[in-house]
C-alpha cells in the first residue's frame, strides 16, 4: 500500500510538525506575556522548521497525496502538544483572587508563614461580608496554593487573571517539590 520512502517521509512530515507548532504554540503564549527574548528564538526554530517541511511536503504533494494528511494530523497534534507543554513550563505571573466568608483571615496567614505574599480587603458579597485576598503569585505556585487554600476553605469562591506587566514578585519561601526532585522526599 504504501512504500517504506513515504511512509518515513509522512513519519518525519508528522512528528516535524507537532514540534514545530508545538513551538508556535509557546511562542505566541510568551509574545502575549511580553517575553520578548524567548518569543524571539523560539521563533528562529518555529519558522525554520516550518520552512523544511513546507518545502518538503509542495515538491512531494503532487505524487505523494497523503503527506498532507501527515501534514494535517502533524500540525493537530502540535497545537495540543504546545497547550500541554505550556502549561507544564507555566512561565508568567498571575494574580489570584480568593473570595471567602470565612477563612480570609486564616488563608493569608497560612500564605504569608510560607512566605507568600497576600493583601487582604473586606468587602460585601451577595450574603454579607467577604474577604477578598489579592495574591500576585508565579504560575508555577497555583500547584500548590489552591489545593491549600480550598482545604481552608471548601466554599471558597476564586478568579485567576494574568498579569501582563508586575513590577516585583516575591517568590515564595516555601514551594514543594514536584516530579524526580520529590522522590528523595518521600516519608
């Protein structure tokens, strides 16, 4: 059915593709945070990519029709790669807002013992008062912060937004473990 030259020529077609949408991906989540730098190489390696393989797939299309299904499938699978990759790397800053009616008080300390920085504000909800904690945090940290915080509180209400621009953000003293640096740690 197919012959082994275009079989492997469809292989390299697809996996080229998911990386190098899977880079366009992560590069155009980092242009919208302002990373300019980053944005800039990946683009380098995005568009290189691309070029090889685009060149590649218009020379071979005419006797070789099913590259353009590796060609379609490729860039599918890139685009899930790239949101799954991102969301692993979690680069930027985001502000938490945690809405509760009563745990405000002992959530901020908790944050602030692990070195968290947290502003709280008393407000008015829909059933009486409120705190309302700002929490400007690394993506990475919301891992650990909201299991915490909703073991505080169950009812807890919170929005998560992304800060475009933030002058300084402290990291925080406490940040577990994750992946092959937890093995060590285990009780």
């Amino acid at each position: 059915m197919f012959e082994t030259h275009i079989l492997l020529t469809g292989l390299i077609v697809f996996v080229a593709r998911i990386c190098d949408v899977s880079i366009g991906t992560v590069r155009t989540i980092v242009t919208v945070q302002g990373r300019t730098v980053i944005a800039f190489v990946l683009a380098v390696f995005e568009i290189s990519i691309w070029i090889t393989i685009v060149s590649t797939v218009i020379h071979q299309v005419k006797d070789n029709p099913v590259l353009i299904a590796f060609y379609a499938f490729g860039y599918a699978t890139g685009n899930v790669v790239g949101i799954m990759v991102e969301r692993k790397i979690a680069f930027g800053t985001t502000i938490l807002r945690v809405i509760t009616r009563t745990a405000g008080l002992d959530i901020a300390t908790f944050l602030r013992e692990k070195g968290q920085p947290v502003t709280i504000f008393q407000g008015e909800g829909m059933r009486g008062p409120v705190h309302e904690l700002y929490i400007a945090c690394r993506r990475r940290d919301l891992k650990w912060i909201l299991p915490e915080v909703q073991q505080i509180d169950p009812q807890l209400f919170y929005v998560i937004e992304q800060a475009r621009e933030i002058r300084k953000v402290l990291k925080p003293v406490y940040s577990p473990l994750g992946g092959w640096r937890a093995i060590d740690n285990r009780k």
